[in-house]
C-alpha cells in the first residue's frame, strides 16, 4: 500500500477545479490500493475519476487503526473534543464550493439541493460540537438508602458507519459527529456510487487536527466483503447503517455474532395524508418537495398521497399542474428542480414499475417517459389509483413518481397509512390542531410530519419503527447511541 499524510496528485482527481482525495484514509494517512473504480456523472453518463478499491484487509487496518486511538480518544476531554468538532465545522464551511460541485457532480442533485445538503451537514457538526461536553451521569442513593447509585456514559468503542449514496454529505456527517462527539473512533464506509463526497468529509476532519486513527475511510466495490471482515471482529463495538431493509437483516444477523451495538435507518413507504380540511395549496407545495426533492430518491420521501376525498380533486388538480411546471436537467444549470436518478439500472426499474402500474389500470397523469439525451433522467411522474390495493401501494419507489390514492374518513386514511411494514416517515396535512394531534399519535411511523414534508434537523430524533429500523440519528438519541450507561454501587 503506498502512503501519503495528505493529499497531493497522486492520492488526488480534479472535479470542476477541486482536488478531492481519491483513495482510502487509514491511520491519519491517504493509502492507495492496487485497483480502482470509477465514479460516473448520473446527468451525462460518463465518468468524473476512479477512487482507490479497498478490500478486506484495509478494512482489517482501518480497524487497527480505530481500535489503536480508542482509548486515548476516549480519554480526551469532551470541551477538547468539541473544540476539534468546532474546528471541523469551521474547515468545512470553508470549503463549501468545493463541497457543493462535487455533491453535484457524483449525485446529480440540482445545485440548490446540494447547497442545502451542505448547510444542514454543517449544522450537524455545530450542534454535536456543543453536545460533546454535555454527556452527563447521575448520582442518587438506592432505593433503601444504605448505598449510592452512580451512573456515567461511556463510549461504546470503535464503530463502523456505512452511509448511502443518496445523501452522500448528510449521512456522514450526521453519524461521525456523533459518533466522535461521543468519544468513539470511526470507520467508514462509503457510497460506491458517491466516494468522493465522503472522501471531502473526511479531509475536512484531517484538516481540523483530529488524531490519527480517530476517522478512518473505505472506499470499495466488494462491500459484503469488507462489511463482513468488519463485523466478525470483536473489536468492532457498533455498527450504524443508513440503507435498504434487506441489507440491514444481514448486518443485524452479523452483529448477533458479536453482540454489537446497532443502529439502523432502513427503507420507508412514506404516506402522505391530506384531509379534508387541509390548506390545499400548502399541502401541494409540501408534497412536491417531499416527493420530487433528489428525483424521489429519500427514504422518507411522499411514497402515498393518500386524500380524503373531500379535497381529492382540487389537491389533484393542483398537484399534477405544479408537477408539470417541474423542471428536469443537469443540477448546475440554473432554475432545475429535478435531476436524474443516480442510474439507468434504477430509471429502468421505476419505468418498469410505472409501465405494470397503467397496464394494470393506473391512471396516467402526467409523465411516464424516460428522457432522451445523456444521463439519467426520468419525467416526474403522476399515477392515479382507484383503489387501496394495487402492489405498487406497498413498494418503496425511489424515483420522481407520485401515486394518488383516495379514501372517504379519516379512519381509512389512517389504517391505509398502517398497512405496510414500514415505519420511518409520515406526513399529516389538516387545520384542525387536535385532528393533527390525533392522527399523529396513531400513525405507525417514527417520524411524523404535520403540516411540513421536510423534518430533518439536528436537534430532532431521525429514525423509524417496523422494518424501518432501529435507533435514532439526530437530536440527544443520537448521542446516546455511541455511548454506554455504566452503573457504580457505592458504600458511603
């Protein structure tokens, strides 16, 4: 493996005037691997760079490397390790062009989502910098008085985070500031579809002067490969995993082995219910932006417009006009709203999907073509159903395509919005505050929207029930996720 402390050209590519490192991070150094992969623009097909292909045993040194700094990570002192999380929020705030072309260029978001992508990713940093020194114990006596009960939190240890390609920026930066925060060493994995975004999160944690050993990067196509290795280890304290279901029951299987601590945000079929004494037009823009933002790739995306059919027709209306006036190009041209998916593997299949669903009798509103020319695009799409029943009703689409189900009460609404299996978001549109508060509380979901279709935010608790996981990224639960509660008995 050749080794460099930073990156110059040979660990660099050059992505619309930035070097970005594109190889592995292992033990405060950039290391280089015998074989590459490429990295390909979604909106014109071809590729922008290769990064270097890890495999197991740079896993096997990346958790060396982690296991190594532990304890003297975890010895730093919390107002110490904010400092640093300060100092990495401050690096990376100064490198916010560079940050925001390559969240373009290898997602093929439009400019303005990758903008706010890196704002809230900034955030997240800044906000677990201020929790750092906030992790408190407890001191009480036991219940019959004759001893003292001290509790204290203790990070878990080395842990592996495995971040998806659809917010290559926001998922690392949400699981490695908390995890850091907590006094845990980190490896992570990153997106094939998206390493080089990675890759500028983690320079940006080298720049600030974390500790060798403390973040460490993988960048791999043998992923099953390199996860396993990493969870067989029993050094391996923790693993936080932001992906499909499927993939999730095979590292909670992996983790059993071990007895590790899990985190796992999985697969959503978000329901979107707008009752009948909604604001309409609020609904409307809501549902655009939770359906369409990153072309419907979001696991708590709008994946059931489900109306109560007082509004049904009106909402319909409205929707399918402003779902016209969307706007789909390359993400650095100006004024586009959608971009395209991340590749024709996935077009194919919503297509695929949209295709069964007319021919099944879905009615065709607007939309249902893939879009000639380069890259990946896909019109945002608009399926009206007549019923509750049609299997696309119970399928994650992950793609710009809305589908429209009506119902009579609210009852149906809501038992509609239960029948799945899933249960990361939901969202509830109504004037009424108690309606809200009533339907909220029964919806099977572990994130409730009322009257928003965009929820994440530092301070909240982000995660669902069901198959949609387990634990919580976000807010004081997230924290909590790194860390440990050691119970002390003591005699007085």
């Amino acid at each position: 493996m050749a080794v460099s402390p930073s990156p110059d050209t040979r660990t660099t590519a050059e992505l619309r005037g930035h070097l970005v490192p594109r190889t592995l991070f292992i033990d405060g150094r950039w290391v280089d691997t015998d074989s590459t992969f490429d990295v390909v623009d979604p909106a014109t097909g071809e590729v922008i760079g290769s990064v270097a292909d890890g495999r197991s045993e740079h896993a096997a040194a990346a958790l060396d490397a982690a296991s190594a700094a532990q304890a003297d990570w975890a010895a730093v002192s919390p107002r110490a390790r904010a400092e640093l999380l300060h100092s990495a929020h401050d690096v990376m705030k100064s490198h916010a062009d560079a940050f925001i072309d390559v969240l373009t260029l290898e997602s093929g978001k439009p400019r303005t989502e990758s903008a706010g992508e890196f704002h809230l990713s900034t955030q997240f940093l800044r906000w677990f910098a201020e929790q750092a020194a906030h992790v408190h114990g407890s001191y009480s006596p036991a219940s019959a008085g004759d001893f003292r009960i001290i509790t204290r939190q203790d990070p878990i240890g080395p842990s592996l985070l495995i971040t998806p390609w659809n917010f290559p920026l926001l998922m690392p930066a949400r699981k490695i500031s908390a995890a850091l925060a907590a006094g845990c060493t980190t490896v992570v994995k990153s997106a094939g579809l998206t390493p080089f975004t990675a890759a500028l999160m983690t320079q940006v944690f080298a720049e600030a002067g974390f500790p060798p050993g403390v973040v460490n990067l993988i960048h791999t196509t043998t992923s099953g490969e390199v996860s396993s290795a990493l969870m067989a280890d029993p050094r391996l304290r923790k693993v936080s995993f932001t992906g499909s279901t499927g993939a999730g029951r095979v590292l909670l299987g992996q983790a059993a082995q071990n007895i590790m601590g899990t985190s796992m945000e999985l697969g959503g079929n978000g329901p979107f219910l707008v009752l009948d004494d909604a604001d309409v037009d609020a609904a409307v823009e809501h549902a655009i932006v939770c359906k369409f933002r990153n072309a419907g790739q979001a696991c708590v995306a709008a994946n059931r417009i489900i109306l109560q059919s007082g509004i049904a027709d009106e909402f319909t209306a409205k929707f399918v006009a402003a779902t016209r006036a969307l706007v789909v190009g390359n993400g650095f041209t100006d004024g586009v709203d959608v971009g395209p998916m991340i590749s024709g593997k996935q077009r194919a299949e919503v297509h695929a999907d949209v295709t069964d669903a007319v021919a099944g009798g879905a009615e065709l509103l607007t939309g249902g073509a893939v879009v000639d020319g380069p890259g990946y695009f896909y019109e945002p799409t608009v399926l009206r159903f007549s019923g509750t029943t049609h299997p696309l009703a119970c399928k994650e689409l992950f793609a710009p395509a809305a589908t429209l189900f009506t119902v009579d009460t609210v009852d149906e609404a809501v038992a509609f919005a239960n029948d799945t299996d899933m249960g990361l978001a939901a969202y509830v549109f109504t004037r009424d505050l108690s309606r809200a508060m009533s339907v909220a509380e029964r919806l099977e979901s572990g994130m409730v929207g009322v009257n928003r279709g965009v929820m994440s935010d530092p301070a909240a608790p982000f995660g669902g029930i069901k198959n949609s996981g387990l634990g919580r990224e976000g807010g004081h639960d997230a924290l909590h996720e790194f860390l440990e509660t050691k119970y002390i008995a003591l005699t007085v």
